[in-house]
C-alpha cells in the first residue's frame, strides 16, 4: 500500500492445531448440528490470512496485530497443554506474520497458570520471535473449575517481565466457565446476555478494576495495559467509581496508592474493537486524552467494512484522527511501519 491507512491492533486468529478451542461454550450457546456448523464457519473465518489481508486492501487498513482468539490459552485447565498450545501458537504465527512483515505483527498468547512461566514465554515472544506484547484473555481457568486472576503479588514475575521488555499486554473478554454456565442462577436462564453485547465487559471490567486496585501499578509504574471495547465501559463509570475509591474509609484501607482515574490516565489504553460509536470515542478522548486511544476492528466478530465505513465518518478536532487511526498506535507498540 503506498497510501497510510489505519492500523488495528485487537484482530484475532487461529492456527490449524489449536482450532479445538472454539467449542468452548459451543453446545450451550448453539445446541447441535446449528453449532457445530456454526464453529466450522468461524474456523474458516479466523483461518483465513489472505482474505483478511484483500479485505484490508479494499478498505484502506494498513497493518494489523494478530493475536490467538478467545478464549486461547486461557480456556485450557491443564497447566502443561496450555503453555504447550501458547508456545505452539506463537511458533506459528511468527512465521506467518514473517511473510508479511509490513502488513502483520504479533501478540503473544500466554498461559497464565505459572507466572514465571508465562513471563519467559512472553519474552522469548517478544526478543525471539519479534512480537510487540502479549494478549489475555481475562481469568486463566485451572483444574477443579477454579478461576485464576492477575491481581496478587504472586502475578508480579510476570508484570515486571511486561514492563521490563517495555511491551504492552492486552486484557481481552472471555465466556464464564461452562460450569459456571450450567449451574450459575445468574447466566444460567439467561444465555442471551452471555458474549460481546453484555456479559463480556461485565466481566473483564471486574478483572481492570482489580488490577488498578491492587498496587501493580504502584509496583510496576511503566507497566502498559490496554482494554478494548472502548476500555470495557470504564470510562464512563471512571468518575463515579474514583469518587467512591476515594472516600475516607476507602482510602484509608485501599491496597493502591491512587484511584482508578490516575491509572487509566497511566497506565491504561482503550481502542475502539468492536465499539463503533462515534460519541462514545469522543468521551473517552475527553475523559483520558486523546493519546491514551486507539482504533481496533475485532476482526472477524466484526467485519473490516463494517468498522472502516464507520471510521470514514469520524471527525476528530485537529489531528485527532490520525493519532486515533495509526499514529498512537504505532508509538505505543513500537510498530515498524512509518508515522
């Protein structure tokens, strides 16, 4: 391409061996065959390179972060099977983005289970293989349907790994466990709010909160995080939940240091994946400045036309737009394409 387009950095992939993660939820979602026809097509869909690459140069996307689809690793219980199927992923998706390297990079998938573990993958991924950070998929499920998150000091190998390396990580949504589906009153009889238009930022958000609230960044003062969605909803609840965050007896007992405000201002980026709305992008400029936001697609949830028509209507004051749509973005990954 010789003219700048955008760049989207939460699009999201698959490779031939891992493709078995997709039923996560499946049968519950979408019973039977209906299901299984519906895994097979978004199979395709995540395989398919060239034809995200043609639907790029059609609409005018310059380059694109690729990163393993939710749930990745962090829907595998087994310790040894998910760092097994991270560092198989990310083998793989080196080596395609290799053919390309103007046009892709890479996120690293990371098994959450040994944080030590997952900090050496995360740099073998970024110092060996030439990817610019890491993506998560919220909570790491473990054995005996228990749920791992990120939020205590034993997290801190990794943490300190991201900041060292100067990488951001990607916080990304993920369905409940399917136990927690079956027997939950509260997702149970109600599967129609499970997934992107609800319980998806319900969900994470929790997990953001927690890790403002915990001291990492405190710990971790250069650490970079970045929440799609337009930040999960945060943003608009940020003034109400730091009003609250700091009350007396509040802060008093609070284990950080400042309020969600001061770590969103920080340490936190938001990009528009899968959240077309004009005035929410403008808010969230207002709100935590127009550098800390990023333009995304969600590819394939959400299809490259769709978010490129949409973006052809944006108007943003001054240059605005264009750190929005690339520039922000390629400062903040350190992307190896032209401002």
């Amino acid at each position: 391409m010789t003219v700048k387009g955008t760049v989207a950095v939460e699009e999201a992939v698959i490779d031939p061996a891992t493709t078995w993660i997709l039923s996560e939820s499946q049968h519950i979602l979408t019973p039977g065959d209906a299901g299984k026809a519906a895994v097979e097509f978004h199979k395709q869909r995540l395989l398919d390179i060239e034809g995200r690459l043609a639907s790029m140069d059609a609409e005018g996307v310059e380059y694109m972060l690729l990163s393993l689809t939710a749930p990745g690793c962090q829907g595998i219980a087994d310790q040894k099977l998910s760092e097994q199927t991270a560092a198989g992923f990310n083998d793989w998706l080196a080596s395609e983005v290799a053919k390309r390297p103007s046009r892709f990079g890479g996120m690293a998938a990371i098994s959450m289970h040994d944080p030590v573990q997952a900090a050496g993958e995360l740099k073998r991924a970024v110092q060996t293989l030439g990817f610019f950070g890491g993506l998560i998929n919220d909570f790491q499920s473990v054995k005996s349907s228990e749920k791992q998150y990120y939020d205590t000091a034993a997290y801190d190998p990794f943490w300190k790994m991201a900041e060292e390396l100067d990488v951001p990580i990607y916080l990304h949504p993920r369905y409940p466990e399917l136990s927690e589906i079956e027997s939950d009153t509260k997702y149970g009889p109600r599967l129609h709010l499970l997934g992107a238009g609800v319980q998806f930022h319900l969900d994470l958000s929790f997990h953001i909160y927690a890790l403002c609230a915990s001291g990492v960044f405190d710990r971790f003062p250069r650490l970079k995080l970045v929440a799609g969605h337009l930040g999960e909803n945060i943003p608009l609840n940020l003034w109400r939940a730091s009003h609250w965050y700091n009350k007396p007896t509040k802060k008093a007992t609070r284990p950080s240091l400042h309020d969600y405000s001061y770590y969103f201002r920080k340490n936190i980026f938001i990009t528009t994946s899968g959240n077309f709305s004009t005035p929410g992008l403008e808010f969230c400029i207002q709100e935590l400045g127009v550098e800390r936001c990023l333009y995304s697609i969600d590819t394939p949830y959400d299809q490259v036309k769709e978010a490129q028509e949409w973006w052809r209507t944006v108007e943003l004051k001054d240059n605005h737009k264009e750190l929005v749509g690339r520039e922000n973005a390629i400062r903040l990954f350190k992307l190896p394409i032209q401002v």
